[in-house]
C-alpha cells in the first residue's frame, strides 16, 4: 500500500557513541517495506527506544566493512532467532559482510531460525540491485578510505486513482475500474472518455540517497541527482578539511556543496566526530551553502513525502 515514506535516524555520531549519539543506523519506513541501512553498536538498543519493530526488517543496506556501521549486526541477527524468525532477511553490503557473518555466527555457536542472504556487491558505477513493483534500489560508489557504497531508494510513480465522482456518474462496474486503472479510456454510450478525465495521478513519487562514509567527490553527483532527500555524511566543520580529506570523510560545507550541485530537494546531515558536543555549527555551515538542510540527530524521524520544498 503506497503511504509512508519516514526516515528514522537511529545514530548520528562517527566511531564511537558520544554525547548520547550512536554509531550510524537508519531505519526506512516506505509504503509497506522496512529497509534498515548500516548498523552500528546500539542499533537495536534505539529500535526499542523509537519503537521499530526489528522482526519486519526485511533488508539491510551495508555501506562499508568498518566497525561503527557493523557491529550491531551480529546482535541484531541473533536476536531474530531468539524471535524465531522464520522470513528470510536479506543483507547486501560489500565484499567482506559474508565473511564477518559467517564467522560471527560459527564462532558464537549460533543456529538461525531464518534463512539469511547476503549479497556482496562489487562495481564501479551505479547498479540497480533490488526491485519491488513501487520502489528499486540502487548502489553506487562513494568515496571512503576502503570499498563503501551508497543507496538509492527510488519510488515508482503508482497508478492512477480513479476520481469518486466519475465512479458514480457512469455507474462503472468492476471490471470497468479495473480497465481505467490500467491506463485504459472509459467508452460510455459510444463516446470514449479519456483515462486522465476520470482519475487523478497518485502520491508524487519520492527517493531519498544515503552516502556515507565518504568524501564530498563530484562523482557521487551523476547517482544522486535531483533526489528528494539526501544524507551525506558531515563528520566535521570545514576548518579541518585537510583532515577530512584524509580520512576519507567530508565537512559540512562540501556536502552542501555537493547537495546544490546534484539539485537535491534536502540535505540531512550526521556522522559526526566526537569532537563536537554541539553540532549546531555544522548545520549552520550546510546552511550557508545549501537552504534546506536537516540537522539529523538520534531519534529524528522525517517525513520524506512531506519536507519543506527548496524549489
Ligand atoms: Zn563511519
Ligand atoms: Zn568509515
């Protein structure tokens, strides 16, 4: 059923928890799907706190192999089993997730009550990797220090809906509806009514790109345009862009940057160094650049169908 479409941030902070921030974790809410991307120490911890039902996790996204967007996987897995889940649970992540799983599960002596799946991916350029009849999902490189991926969540523009008044003054029967809600036109005593006379386009399509951990580089521009909400990752202000750099990271200036030049309707900001006990500077830098920016934090849940509109 197409509906919701909430981002739930479950940690904001880079390596280490500080500040009553977790390591990266977020929950997306679309239309029937719960998706969980990384997941770091104390995710689970935050689902009980901003009540995310873990057992309808059906996918997780996996941006890169360090700690703080992993190690709240092997707690997660097992305590599914604890549930008795029996629904498969799909991971997709780089090569090495297979690998960290399989041993964390040997080694603990842990039987899954479920199957899981893990599909490592591997390319140099954005690829479709998953696809339902109202959203697909795409990864695509971002720039770190090892192999990281970002995510892409795209909506497919829904059917049309079938206006209530038309339904009553042409009397349609079922199979009537059934035919106009396929796109076809209406005939009624001979004359042809068009499919656009008598229905209404459904919800705006929406998509929303994670990118993190990574640089602000250009080439992340062509994967994430023009989406509605992107997060990049802000880990530190921009008088030490030298060591963003470096470490593979961005500051807030150059993700703003980046969000103005791929025209994204919002940025969310989050990785943030443990450095800084207040992160009100760095939504203030973003915004210096780039208008419509969210200062994510732990506990934050935005409605994606409904941010404010930059344009
Ligand atoms: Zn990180
Ligand atoms: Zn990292």
């Amino acid at each position: 059923m197409r509906g919701q479409f909430y981002l739930t941030i479950l940690g904001s902070n880079s390596a280490t928890p500080a500040y009553g921030r977790f390591p990266t974790s977020q929950v997306l809410t679309l239309n029937d799907h719960t998706f969980l991307i990384d997941c770091g120490e104390g995710s689970q911890i935050r689902m009980g706190e901003y009540k995310i039902k873990r057992n309808k996790i059906s996918h997780i996204f996996i941006s890169h192999m360090h700690g703080d967007h992993i190690f709240g996987l092997p707690g997660l897995i097992t305590s599914l089993t604890l549930n008795s889940r029996k629904e498969p649970l799909t991971i997709y992540g780089p090569k090495g997730i297979k690998a960290f799983l399989d041993a964390v599960i040997s080694m603990s002596y842990s039987h899954l009550s479920f199957d899981l799946i893990i599909n490592e991916i591997e390319t140099d350029k954005k690829i479709s990797i998953l696809a339902f009849e109202d959203v697909e999902i795409f990864a695509f490189p971002v720039f770190h220090r090892i192999p990281t991926y970002g995510y892409l969540f795209e909506e497919k523009a829904g059917p049309r809906n079938i206006l209530k008044s038309a339904i009553h003054k042409y009397s349609l029967s079922v199979d009537q509806i059934k035919s106009i809600k396929a796109g076809n036109d209406l005939d009624f005593d001979g004359k042809t009514i068009p499919n656009e006379e008598i229905t209404k386009e459904s919800l705006k399509p929406q998509s929303y790109a994670y990118c993190a951990d990574s640089r602000a580089d250009d080439r992340i521009i062509e994967s994430v345009k023009g989406v509605s909400a992107m997060y990049f990752e802000t880990t530190y202000l921009d008088d030490l862009r030298d060591q963003a750099s470096e470490r593979g990271h961005a500051t807030s200036k150059q993700a703003a940057e980046l969000a103005l030049k791929a025209n994204v309707n919002a940025l969310i900001t989050g990785h943030y160094s443990s450095r800084y006990k207040d992160v009100q500077p760095i939504l203030d830098e973003a915004k210096s650049v780039f208008p419509n920016v969210y200062l994510g934090y732990d506990g934050m849940m935005l409605d994606i169908r409904n941010l404010d509109q930059s344009k």
